[in-house]
C-alpha cells in the first residue's frame, strides 16, 4: 500500500510518501518533503497562526509535488496509478493551518478518486517509531530494526501536550493521563523566553545546558510523586521566573545553570512517571515521541533509569524513539499513522477539528 500524507497542524507544511506491506512492522518513507514557517515566528518570539497558514498556503502543492516527484517513473499520467490513498491530519492544531493541509487533501482525493485517511495529530507522533530505519535506544547502544511488541506506554511530549498513553495495539491506545497546564514542550518555550533565548526555547535551552550545572538550582517537580499519571510545569516555570528576577544580572553562567536545572527537573517527571507506568501495566515496550523526544539529556536519562530501575523490578524493556528529525512534526508520521490505525472514507466526510483529543 502506497499513501499520500499531509501534515499541516502548526507551522509546519509537510508532504511524504509511504509504502508497506500487510505485516510489515515497520513503513517505508519514499518522501518526506518539509517547509517550515519558524525563522518568521522566532521573530515574534512565538506561533503567529495566521502568518503561519498564509505560509502554508504558498507551501503546500511545493511540498507535494517534491514529494511526488521522488517517486520513480511517477509523471501525470499514472501518479493515479502510484497512489492508494491520501492522509492527512484533522486535528488537534491551528484551525487555519489544519484547513490548508485538510482541503487540500480533500481536492486531490476528488480528483484522483482516492479515499482519504483522517488521523490524529497525536496518534501520529506515536508512529514516528514505526518508520523503517528507526534506531532504537537500549542500555547496549543504538539497534536497527528492533521490534515493538505490545503492550506498550507512550509518552508523547510536545508544544502543546504532554501525555502518558497504554498502547495495547493498533487500534487500542488508551489515555492513562497528562498535563494540567502547560505541556513539557510550552514550558522550555516559555522558560527559554525568560532567559533571553531565541525562539523555539526547547532546543536553545538544551544547548545552553550542556555548560550548565543541572545540580545548581532546587527547582520543583511538580506531580512527580502523585499516584495518577497527570503532569504540571507551570509551577515549574514560575519558580524558574524567580530565580530571573532574583539575580541583578542574567550572565551566561546563570542562564546556563537555570538551563540546566530546568531541564533535569522536566527530565525527572517525565522519566519517572513513564517508568512507573510500565511497572504498574507490566508492558513490553516504552516509546518515546513528539518534539521534546529530540532532547538528547531526556532520551539518556531513560535509557540509565531503564537500566537502574527497571532492574530492580525485574523488568527487561526495550526504549524506542524516533530519529531526531522525525520528532517534530511531519507528514511521515502520518502516513504511518494512517497505515495502522486509520480508515478509509470519501472525502465528503472529511473535516478538521483543532480540539481533536484521543477518541
């Protein structure tokens, strides 16, 4: 099966093409084309969702056609004949950006007559662990090709959401909890805006970290101890806000060391609260996903607690996460996404739906 994919939720305009076959444990990307919007938003310090759908607008049959164009011997006459069906995503995100990717697709399913794939934007970053070439992180180093076996805990840890889910299969993924406030994700955006970083916070404050002492500062951690599987970094943020306005002077060193400290307080909860969920569910496989899974200090941490705790249980869990260029958003996920969990419907009955949460 050959799918189209779509992927247009934020700033990002993303097309892909993806291939597998009935049993196949893994897709294959044939493309994955991406344009993004960020170097305008890291302007304004942040999303500005109509500048980011009027890029969309300009983006998106670009995007498609590169990613068409890769396929061998693919031209106007039987680029029918090469594609099976389109997926896009629906939701949750920006209304205006989910349009762009959303009508498009219903377009090119009207005129190529091809059924579309409606997916979660969430569901879909779960998948990124389910493209070909995947390396898996385990206590021994980077494996290829590594199975997931299910069940399974997710931990899905972006911009906008931070969730714990039990993966019994494809078609079974069940909510176990998440934040209360801000996401993992918006609370290093947020953060790295008090401390002067450029936009997005999340990668500017992992790098200032490295010359940091993450042991310089207490910061709290919020939920880490509480018997449900929800999250909350606001508390976090305010406190990382009051060692700012302590200091006279906001030198490199300081903001290395909150930098540091913020990120390993973000690390333990997020680690923790994992780990301890696939004690409680006795699961088989952890995989790690969305934008704040590239964060290389989160995805060593998991693999050395994996080790040390799960060890003490008596437990033997392989960690995945996707490549690094697959944790932020793009339309291979989605195809992947589409292949396992999705169903084919006419275009008709396809609309978006920003506030889209797990169904």
């Amino acid at each position: 099966m050959r799918i189209l994919a779509i992927e247009t939720s934020c700033d990002e305009t993303s097309a892909a093409i993806i291939e597998a076959k009935k049993g196949d444990k893994r897709v294959k990307i044939l493309a994955n084309v991406t344009a993004s919007s960020l170097s305008l938003h890291a302007k304004t310090g942040g999303i500005i969702p109509e500048t980011a759908a009027r890029e969309q607008i300009k983006y998106i049959l670009p995007v498609i056609k590169k990613a068409l164009s890769s396929i061998s011997k693919t031209n106007a006459q039987n680029i029918e004949k090469s594609i099976d069906a389109i997926a896009v995503t629906i939701g949750p995100g920006l209304i205006g950006s989910l349009l762009v990717g959303v009508e498009t697709a219903k377009t090119l399913s009207y005129v190529w007559n091809k059924p579309i794939i409606p997916v979660n934007h969430l569901i879909g970053h779960i998948y990124a662990n389910f493209v070909r070439g995947n390396p898996t992180l385990g206590a021994g180093g980077y494996l290829l090709e590594a199975n997931i076996e299910f069940p399974a805990i997710v931990l899905i840890a972006s911009g906008g959401h931070t969730d714990l889910l039990l993966m019994k299969d494809h078609k079974k993924i069940i909510w176990l909890g998440g934040t209360r406030d801000d996401a993992a994700g918006e609370a290093f955006d947020k953060i790295g805006r008090v401390l002067n970083l450029p936009y997005p916070g999340g990668p500017n404050i992992e790098n200032a970290a490295l010359k940091g002492n993450e042991k310089a500062i207490n910061l709290p951690r919020p939920l880490i101890g509480s018997d449900d599987f929800d999250f909350s970094f606001s508390g976090l943020k305010t406190a990382a806000l009051r060692e700012v306005q302590a200091r006279k002077q906001l030198d490199n060193v300081a903001i290395s060391n909150i930098s540091a400290s913020v990120q390993k307080a973000i690390v333990d909860v997020l680690v923790k609260k994992t780990l301890r969920a696939s004690n409680e569910y006795k699961i088989k496989s952890i995989l790690l996903s969305g934008g704040v899974a590239a964060n290389s200090r989160l995805r060593q941490q998991f693999e050395l607690e994996i080790v040390r705790q799960l060890a003490d249980w008596k437990l033997k869990i392989p960690f995945f996460a996707p490549e690094k260029w697959l944790c932020t958003d793009n339309a291979a996920m989605i195809g992947a996404a589409a292949y396992y969990t999705g169903k084919k419907t006419s275009w008709e009955k396809i609309d978006t739906n920003p506030e889209l949460y797990f169904n």
